[in-house]
C-alpha cells in the first residue's frame, strides 16, 4: 500500500556508483547520461576537472568526480558514464563507474551528512538516504561545481 | 497576464524608443520647426508610454503621458520649441532611461519624476518663456492644424452647413469629448464602442482625431466627437458612460460662429440630405490626412519585415551548424576509406551546401555599427555644452556591420575615446581661434571595411598629443626611466597613453583624466581581439584607430601540436614561423630567447608553460617556433609541430572554466575532439 500512495515528499534520484558505493543526485539535475568519450585537458585548472567534452558541438567541462571526493582512481571500463548536469545555468558532466538505476526515496529517509560523516567531503553531499538495506550517498552538485565557494569561503 | 514573459520585449523596446528620442530631439533643438520629428517623437513617447503602462509601471506611463502633453502642444504649433523645452524633454529621456534601466535591474531605487512633471505641465500651461513666441507660432501653424488638430467646435463650412441644418430640423448636435480612464488598454476598441454608441443615438459628423486614426490608436486618452441627435446631452453622456473604462465625457452643444447669408442658405438647400452630402465632402478633407496615414501605414509595413530573435537562438544555430559540418568531415572520412565515390560525390555537393548554410548563420549575427554610434551625438552634445566647447560630430559608415557580440562590447571603448578627443583634444573656441582654426572642433567617428578586419577611427582636430609632456608625466610617474624616454620615439611615446595608471589631464574632471581610460579602451579592444593604435601631430589633432576582427566566432587559426594536446593559435596574433635547432636559443638571465633579423625574441616553451608531460621538445634537434606579436613586443612559442591553418568556431567554456590561465577558449575540431585556444597574452609572464 505504501508503495502506492504518493506522498509528495518524494524524490527522484538518479543512481549511480564510485568504486563500492553508491551515490545519488536528483533527476531534475539530470540532463543526460553520455558514454566516456574523448576528453581535453585543460592546463591551469583545478586538478578534479578532468578537462572539455564536446557535448553535440558545445564544449563542456567535465568533472572527475572521484578526484574531487578524494575517492581512489580506477581504470575506465565499459560501464563508465559521463552524467550531463545542470545547475544554475551551468552545464557540466561527471565521470562516475556506473549508473545503475533511477529510484524513488521519501525525503523522510534521508539523513542530514553531518551525523554519518566527516570531513572534508561532507561538504558534498546532501544527505544519506536510507533505502530497505542500502545507503545511497546523496550529491549537493552547488558544492561539487563550486557553486557559492566563494562565500563560504570569506 | 504573466507580464514576465514581455519583460525582454518591454525592455528592449523601451530602449530603442528611448534611443529614438534621443535622436528625433537632437534633430528638434536644430530645427525645431520639423513637423515630421515632431511626430516622430510624438510616437515614441506614446509607445512607451503605452508599453509601461501595459506592463505596469506606472511612473513611465506618467512621466510619458506629461510628455506627450508638451509634445502635442509643439505638434500643433501652438509652442515652440526652444532651448529650454529640449533641454527638459531631453531630460525627461534621460529619466526615463534610468526608470527603465531600473525596471530591468529590478532596483527599487525611488527615481523623482515629480519636478520634471512640474515642469512638464508649466510648459504645457505655457508658463514658459516660449510664450512670446506663442502667437506667432499659432498664426505660423494654422494651415497645418486646420486639418488634423482637435479644437473644440472647430468646424469646417460644411459641417457648419450640417449642423445648421439639423437645427432647423429640430435636431441639436453636440461635441461629446471622450476621456478614456489612464492606462486603458485597448483604446481603439473602446473608442469603436464609443463610436458605435453615439452612432446609435444620431449621426457621427466629425471625429477628432479621425476615424482611421482612432483604429490605429493613434490617439490619447481623449477624443472628441461631433453628433446631430434627437437626444439631450444626459442621454448621450448616459450611453457613454455605460462602456467601462470610460474616464469622463463632456457633452456640449455646438456654438456656431456668426453664420453668413449665403452658407445659411446653402444649408438649406442642403437640408433635405445634410447628412450623405455632407460625407462626401467629409472624406475629400480627409486627404490628405489618409495620405499621411497610408504612408505611415508603408513604413510599418516595412519594418515588420524583420524579426527580432534572441541572440542565443541564433548561437545554438551557429552551435548546430558548426555540428553539421564536423559530422560532415565524419562522413567524408567514411567515404574515403571505405571508398565509396557516391558517398564522396555526394558529400561535395553537401560540402557547398554548408559552407553557404555557415555563411548566412554568419551574416544573421551581423549588426550594423550604427547601432552603438547612434547614441553619440547626444553624449557629444552633453558634454560639449559642459565643457563649453563647440563640437561638430561627424559620423561615417554606420552601416558597416560587425558580429553582434563585438557590437556589444564596443559600446564603452568608443565612449572613452570620445570623451578623451573631446576633453582633451579640441580646445576651447577661444584658443582655436587664437590658433586660427574654425572655433567649432570637429570630432570625426568613421567605421570601415578593411579586408577581414573593421576599421573604427575616432578622429579630432584638436591639440594633438604632445610627446614630451607624455614622456616627461610617464617618468614622472616612474613608468619609466628618463634614460627610456630619450630613446622613445615621439609616435612611440604617445602609445604610452595606453599604460595603466596613466593620465594626462592636468586637472581631472568629469569627463576624463582618472587615468583609468586609455588602458581600460586596450584592454578591452585587445579582449575583442582587436588593435588600438594612436596617431597623433600637435596642432593638427589625433586619431585613434581601432582594428576589430569582422566575427569573434570564427576565427582563422594555426593548429598546433605539443605531444599528443592540439591547441589554436590564433592568426591575427602570428608573425610567421620559423624552424630553429636548438643551438639558436640563447638565454639573458635565465630567459631563453632567439636573435631574428637582429631583433631578441623570447621564447616560451608551449609545453611548459601548459604543463603537458612527456614532450619531445627536450631531445628535439629541430623546433618549430610560432612567432607572435604581444601588443608592441614579440615572442616565439615553441611546439612540437605546426598541422595547419583551419578556420575555427570559438566556443565558451562556460563560467566554471573561465579566466583559465593562457586559455581564450575552446573549438571542436574535424573529428568531434575539443581544441584548447591560446589566449596569447597571457603566455608571457
């Protein structure tokens, strides 16, 4: 019965994974999901972007997302995927090792980072959600762009 | 209604009226007779004030309506514009500038419209001294008014004969004057039922201003209507006031002036069909006003012929366009290797297609310069006047077109200069005289076509630029060395205006002299990718020349290769390229540099300076080096080799990447792979 009703409080999330973990970031940021294509590095930039993509003619930047969560690197496979985000005007892609679903969490299940995890990388996530036994880490994209740095920083 | 959506449209409108104003007035202050400017600016300021009231922005609508009143006043003769009416109506424009620009930022800053309203209706009251002239004026203009202008029982012989008639008929004819309530929105349809209303009550004889006139809404909040009804004046300010939005209605009756002999008796031949005859007469008056009418209705006609589109629609069309032509090199790849001659023939005949296709999404971006050049003469006026100088300004080839972006940004480079050739250049008419010039200055901006390249000129006539004094104030500011400055050539010297930091005025004043200026008007140009130089002879006057590449779009660029990372050069920044061994580079104090054609050059190492690992520059015997020009000076860029010269599309990075060190931005070569731009201004440091 649960499963049915529509609460409202619900979000959608796109899933996806680093090494052994699981991650998520909201569908509404979403706007596509490429396979890893050729990527151009840019000298002088900070050292978790990966470089430029060409997304159907426009350039751009592309994150590595491990790197900027201080997550070790791994060889890209098969299932590596570049997720197409937007946040407030801004398009960028993210390197992840897989996507593997798009789920529904009641933001009732979602915990604040703080009480799971500390650090520096804290400052990434949104939250923890908990779904039936799983833990999806949950992604704040401003952060990960760098988005209002600035004022956190002063 | 969801005024957000107009928003843009608003503003962009409000902008090119206001811009028309500036223009239409500027034409009024030196012939402030012109009927036709007149009119003009009549129909700016009713759009604006049309549009803000719509919109809801009801101080423009206000401040507009105020105008308009004074405008009417010019347009009828009944004033005359002098001095100080333009000087008011220019800064009821300025006003409105600034309540516009604040709607755009959405500041709530309390702009005061009220002193300028006062003074608005102190015009329109004729408490002014323009009042004099007023009699004159009137007696001037009556040929004009008779026709179009709307003074109450201003009847022709006709209508005369009309309403004298009906008289004996027992009829009455009234003047029903209509005020519709501010900010109605549309008038003409409101009008129309008015019309329709008073139709039903009796015979509309005369309409001010005319029917047509009404239905294009080219009309005020009031107009007036002539009826011949059986009704009394309640009954018809009755049915008027049964529509909405209706402000006020004044019935009175017709005065006839002193009727002679001999119209009354033609009346009263007349009178058994007034009313049909009385028509006919009614459309031949109505000539040459309809004439009038139908050429407006042309130049309507004409501009609606273009289209107004974001400019960020026309970018993702050059965006897809450029994606078109990179999958075409794919397919001709295709065709190639897997020999397929259909496929290649084929791929010609698409080749042409979008080389045109990339041609006209080109020429769609191009904006005439006219557009930033339009509003100079007003600022030349303005300041002019401030200075107490006496400057003509003499503007040349506005139509030469430039890509929308550079249009964009040109805009405040040109002000500096102007201001600076004003400022600065031209002296007073006092001492122009004394130097036996014309006592007017004359500043000349010209615009041209100059192979890939447009030329902008902004020229005076002035003192020039001298040298020395030049020279004396960059030491004096220890720019540089006495020692330096002897060896500075006086053309050279004068380049030294462009340094940061530097300014010439003795005493700073509004204008110019903050020192901020010349290196600002470089910079900016340079980001452009564009050249600025100066010219200059005491005496004679200066010329400052800007060079701007046609498009920042596309650009001609070398490709160049540094271990496996292709990066652009671009063209407009190369010398020349030469092959050296590496026994050619010498190194001054730590610095490596080559001697070429006796001049020391010195030489960035690309790999280096970008960090790309694992070059072969180290234990290369040959290296290519790309010579460019760095404003005055010149450096050599080594790279492991040169591919070739391509015309490049220029993409952005967007904000995450920009103001990366040595990198303008990004292009997407032939086989879909993203090229870095070098932004070779920044290499050498």
């Amino acid at each position: 019965m649960s499963e049915l009703t529509y609460s409202g409080n619900e979000i959608q999330l796109v899933v996806f994974k680093l090494g052994r973990e699981e991650y998520g970031v909201t569908i509404l940021q979403v706007q596509e999901i490429k396979r890893i294509t050729e990527i151009t590095r840019v000298p002088h930039s900070p050292d978790y972007i990966k470089g430029v993509m060409n997304l159907r003619g426009s350039v751009l930047p592309v994150i590595d997302l491990k790197k900027r969560l201080n997550l070790p690197p791994e060889e890209y496979t098969d299932d590596t995927r570049i997720i197409i985000i937007k946040v407030e005007d801004i398009n960028v892609g993210m390197i992840v090792d897989a996507v593997s679903e798009v789920t529904t969490i009641d933001q009732n299940n979602i915990e604040p980072p703080q009480t799971v995890v500390g650090g520096i990388a804290a400052d990434y996530l949104s939250g923890i959600g908990k779904l039936e036994n799983r833990l999806l880490i949950l992604l704040n994209a401003d952060a990960i762009l760098g988005i209002g740095q600035e004022v956190k920083a002063s | 209604m969801d005024i957000n959506q107009y928003m843009g449209m608003f503003l962009e409108e409000s902008r090119e009226h206001l811009q028309a104003l500036n223009s239409c007035l500027l034409d009024l202050e030196n012939d402030p007779g012109n009927l036709t400017v007149l009119d003009e600016i009549f129909r700016s300021a009713h759009t604006i004030k049309g549009m803000s009231a719509t919109m809801g922005f009801t101080t423009i609508a206000e401040l507009t309506h105020e105008m308009e009143n004074v405008l009417d006043l010019l347009r009828k003769g009944t004033l005359r514009a002098n001095d100080d009416i333009t000087d008011i109506l220019f800064k009821c424009v300025d006003t409105l500038e600034q309540l516009v620009e604040s709607v755009a930022s959405n500041s709530d800053t309390a702009i005061e419209i009220k002193p300028l309203i006062a003074k608005l209706t102190a015009i329109a009251k004729g408490e002014l001294p323009s009042v004099a002239e007023q009699h004159s004026a009137q007696t001037a203009t009556t040929q004009e008014t008779e026709a179009s202008s709307g003074e109450p029982s201003d009847l022709d012989d006709m209508e005369i004969n009309v309403v004298t008639a009906a008289r004996k008929q027992g009829l009455e004819c009234y003047e029903v004057q209509v005020s519709l309530r501010l900010g109605c929105l549309l008038k003409s349809a409101r009008a129309y039922m008015v019309m329709n209303a008073l139709e039903e009550l009796g015979e509309v004889i005369k309409s001010v201003p005319t029917v047509e006139e009404l239905e294009k809404e080219n009309f005020d909040n009031t107009f007036q209507v002539s009826i011949v009804t059986s009704a009394d004046a309640e009954n018809i300010e009755a049915a008027v006031l049964s529509i909405s939005e209706i402000e006020k209605v004044d019935v009175v009756p017709v005065i006839i002036p002193e009727i002679t002999e001999k119209s009354a008796a033609v009346a009263d031949i007349q009178a058994e069909k007034p009313i049909v005859s009385n028509l006919d007469n009614k459309v031949a008056i109505d000539k040459p006003a309809k004439q009038a009418a139908s050429e407006h209705n042309d130049k309507k006609h004409k501009s609606g012929q273009s289209v107004r589109v974001d400019i960020d629609k026309l970018d993702s069309l050059l965006n897809l366009v450029g994606e078109l032509v990179i999958n075409k090199t794919r397919l001709e790849q295709i065709g190639l290797t897997h020999r397929l001659a259909d496929l290649i023939e084929t791929m010609e005949q698409m080749d042409r297609v979008t080389t045109d296709l990339q041609a006209v999404v080109m020429k769609v971006r191009m904006v005439p310069v006219g557009q930033v050049f339009n509003r100079f003469p007003r600022m030349v006026r303005d300041l002019s006047r401030e200075l107490n100088k006496e400057i003509n300004l003499i503007i040349q080839g506005e139509e030469t077109e430039l890509d929308r972006t550079v249009i964009d940004e040109i805009g405040d480079p040109l002000v500096h200069l102007l201001r600076n050739s004003i400022d600065h250049g031209i002296e007073h008419p006092a001492e122009r005289q004394a130097k036996g010039k014309n006592p007017v200055g004359e500043v000349r901006l010209i615009a041209r076509h100059e192979g890939n390249n447009v030329i902008i000129m902004v020229e005076d006539d002035g003192k020039g630029i001298n040298a020395d004094i030049i020279k004396q104030k960059a030491v004096d500011k220890g720019m540089i060395t006495q020692a330096e400055a002897d060896k500075l050539e006086p053309a050279e010297a004068v380049r030294l205006v462009f340094l940061a930091g530097f300014s010439t005025a003795d005493t700073v004043t509004d204008v110019s002299g903050r020192g901020v200026g010349m290196d600002a008007v470089k910079t900016k140009i340079e980001e452009l990718g564009g050249m600025v130089d100066v010219e200059t002879k005491i005496d004679e006057g200066s010329r400052f020349k800007i060079r701007l590449p046609l498009t920042l779009a596309i650009i001609q660029a070398l490709l160049v290769k540094v271990s496996e990372e292709i990066y652009a050069i671009p063209l407009g920044s190369i010398d020349s390229t030469i092959n050296i061994t590496s026994q050619d580079i010498k190194t001054i104090q730590n610095q490596e540099a080559i001697l070429l054609r006796g001049q020391i050059i010195p030489i960035v190492r690309l790999a280096k300076v970008l960090n790309v690992s694992n070059t072969c520059q180290q234990n290369q015997e040959e290296l290519f080096v790309v010579i460019v020009h760095i404003g005055e000076n010149r450096a050599g860029i080594i790279v492991d080799t040169l591919i070739g010269q391509q015309e490049i599309v220029i993409k952005s990075m967007g904000k995450l990447l920009a103001g990366i060190k040595a990198i303008a931005g990004a292009t997407i070569l032939g086989n879909g792979q993203v090229a870095l731009i070098l932004d070779v201004g920044a290499l050498k440091q």
